[in-house]
C-alpha cells in the first residue's frame, strides 16, 4: 500500500510536534484544514503544498510524492532571514528588537569597535570553560591596549579587566556618536539607553 500525501503531512505535523491548531496556524488555515488534509483520500491543494513546503522547510518531492528526504538543506541565510522575520515581528521595545535596530545602524568604524568587544568576550569564555590558550582579539588601528591587573590566571581579575575594557569601549563609542555628523546612536549607547 503506498503511503498518500495527506499520511505525510500528518507524519511531518507529528515530527514538528504541533498539533493540528498550531500546524494551521503557522500556515494560516483553520484546525479543521488541516483534519480534512490530513485524512486518507482528501485532495490537498497546489497552494497548501506550496505553504507548508515554505514554511517548514520541506522537498516538495517528498511531500507531494514520497521520494527523498523530508527536509530541504537550510543555509545560513535561510537561517538568518527566519531569525530577521521574528525578531521584526517581536515587540518593539525587546532586546532582540533593539539589538537588530541598533545593528541596522552602525556604520563601518562602530562595526570594527563591535567585533574588538565580540573578540574580547569570546576570549573571556573561552579562557573561563576551557584550558584552550587564549585567542588573540583582531588587531585595529583603533584599538589601544589595556592593562592588565598582575595576577591574569584568577578570574575575578579577568573579569574586572574586561568590565573596564567595555566601559572605555562604550566611553570611546559615545566620543566617537557624539562627533560624528551623521548622528547616528550607536549600539551601546543605542541598547544602553533604553
């Protein structure tokens, strides 16, 4: 016996764990749309192959004929249009909001400062979960070395140190907004405001 589309699309609602309700939704069809496609038989339109292709990712050939794997192989950008599409349907005033606005703003000197504080961070993680050697942050003519306190293997050390390099990146980020003509906020000070 040959398993029909309206089996794999109730297979692909059940591997999602949604229920029929929330598998509509996010197609825009009523619970009962989704009963009546899923049963043995139904007729299941071009467009909703269509919608649930897109929105989950599937192989048409899978969904339509059974062939192949179920999921398409989602890039990077896939990825990062989704994660764009929700954050700009989230409210205004969330931080995954107001980070990607801020984001959508910088210019290429405050993208430079953001990757030196990124590089710092992820070199603090990695000095406090590994015994890995500490990564060397990217170099930028910008960029002005901090002193250290003396005992750099004690992380409370490590810790004050990095919360004095972000204090002056922010002191330098809020000179380098407050001079530039274009006005524009900036991501920390954008994101420490609010």
């Amino acid at each position: 016996m040959t398993e029909h589309i309206n089996n794999r699309i109730r297979t692909l609602r059940k591997r999602l764990r949604l229920n029929q309700a929330e598998f509509g939704e996010k197609i825009g069809l009523k619970n009962g749309a989704i009963s009546w496609m899923e049963k043995e038989g139904n007729n299941v339109t071009d467009q909703n192959v269509q919608l649930i292709c897109e929105k989950f990712q599937v192989r048409r050939d899978w969904l339509v004929k059974g062939t192949g794997e179920m999921f398409a192989e989602r890039t990077k950008k896939d990825e990062l249009m989704e994660w764009a599409e929700r954050v700009s349907q989230s409210p205004h005033d969330s931080f995954p909001y107001r980070l990607a606005d801020a984001l959508a703003r910088l210019d290429e000197p405050q993208w430079k400062m953001l990757e030196q504080i990124f590089d710092r961070i992820m070199t603090e993680g990695d000095t406090e979960n590994s015994n890995a050697p500490k990564a060397k942050p990217a170099k930028s003519k910008a960029s002005q070395p901090i002193p250290h306190d003396d005992d750099d293997d004690n992380p409370d050390v490590i810790r004050r140190s990095y919360h004095r390099q972000l204090d002056q990146a922010l002191d330098n980020e809020e000179k380098a907004v407050s001079a530039s003509s274009y006005g524009n906020s900036g991501i920390i000070s954008h994101l420490h405001k609010k």
